[in-house]
C-alpha cells in the first residue's frame, strides 16, 4: 500500500468474502519484538472484536485474518524497527516457492509511516485515515495487505502472476543500474509492469474501502 489515491468495488469485495478468492496461511510473528508484538496483539484486538449479538464488528478484517490463519503456507508479519521514513505503509510480498505447493510470503507494516499519515487527503488517498485512531490505522493497512494474500495465495495462477511481476520490477531494477533508463524498450516495459501492479491493487483497495467503513461505523 503507498500513500495515494485509493479506489475499490463492491464486486471485489464480494470475491473476497465469498471464498471466490481464498487464501490458505499461517500468520506468523516470531520475528517480532516484544514491544511490536504488543502493538500486534492490539491490532488483532480490532480485527476479533465483537458486538452484543456475537457477531464481528468489522467481518471484513475478520473474514480476512480467519482466512490467512487457517492453513499451510507461511505468511509472516514484519514490523521494521528502524528510524528512517518510507513511503511505503505496507506491503504484501511472495518470499518463496515451495515444491510442495507451500508458499512463504511476508506483510510489512511500516508503524512510523501510518503514524506520520494522521489523516488523509483528496491529493494523497480516497481511503483516508481521518477518525481512525492509531490502533485501527495499523489494521486498516493490514487489511489492505490481507486482501494481497488473500488473493495471491487463494490460486495457483494469481500466485505466478504475483511472482512474475514482482521478479520483473526486480530486473527493471537491475537495468536501470547497469544499462540506465534510456535503454531500448526499457520504458515500455517499466510501463507495462506499473500497469499489471495497478491492476493487481483492485482487490486490496476494494477491501479497504470495506474495511475503512466498518471501522469507522464500530468506533
């Protein structure tokens, strides 16, 4: 997730929570400190919060974290510690293949980022943070990232898709290094790698505007 214009669909959505896109992981959080567990366990406060009736006050994020907490592959949750800015608040990342069908994936959440973004702003998002605390700040980005997973992970072709584009940002990367931006065909490529990234955000910005909604209704 950066921090700019977001949008979304209520079909997206539905796809989300209707199995449609179904993820299998397990949600890991070994690698986090003490002090970035705590921070943890009070976002996972918000996503299982439940009102009179039982039911989830925010069954997006519910549905999501259920989902992403159930099964085999392996998602871990990493929580930088360093001091500098990004402007980056989140992102979903395949880490590795297993042979087995086992995936490893990672979701970064960058605390300091969100922190710095108190609310948001028609020129920098849609979904904006503005009457969230910070708590469900970090759990808004999360969903975001969820819905990545939950997407990514849920199939086999989403999973090669997901890995092909991250390996050609990658290579652009390097061709930018050794070869310079001018090099033949390199902004063509450049631009068809930002157009599948782009198309790959539906979901997770559908989801968050879901998310967003519910929040804001349950505080």
């Amino acid at each position: 997730m950066r921090i700019q214009g977001l949008a979304g669909t209520a079909v997206l959505v539905a796809m989300v929570l209707s199995g449609a896109v179904r993820a299998e992981a397990e949600i890991r959080t070994d690698g986090l400190s003490g002090r970035q567990l705590k921070t943890w366990k009070a976002i996972v406060a918000v996503i299982e919060a439940v009102g009179p009736d039982g039911q989830p006050l925010r069954p997006t994020l519910h549905h999501l974290y259920r989902e992403l907490d159930s099964s085999a592959h392996g998602l871990r949750i990493v929580i930088p510690s360093t001091k500098g800015s990004s402007a980056i608040a989140g992102r979903f990342r395949v880490e590795s293949l297993g042979t087995d069908g086992r995936h490893e994936a990672s979701i970064t959440l960058n605390l300091r980022t969100i922190d710095r973004v108190l609310t948001g702003s028609p020129d920098a998002q849609l979904v904006t943070f503005e009457k969230l605390g910070r708590t469900e700040r970090y759990a808004q980005v999360l969903g975001h990232e969820m819905a990545h997973a939950a997407w990514t992970l849920g199939d086999a072709e989403n999973t090669r898709l997901v890995v092909g584009v991250q390996g050609r940002a990658l290579e652009l990367a390097r061709r930018a290094q050794t070869e310079g931006t001018g090099a033949k065909g390199f902004s063509a490529a450049v631009q068809e790698n930002e157009r599948l990234v782009r198309w790959l955000e539906k979901p997770a910005l559908a989801a968050e505007a879901a998310i967003t909604e519910e929040l804001r209704a349950s505080r």
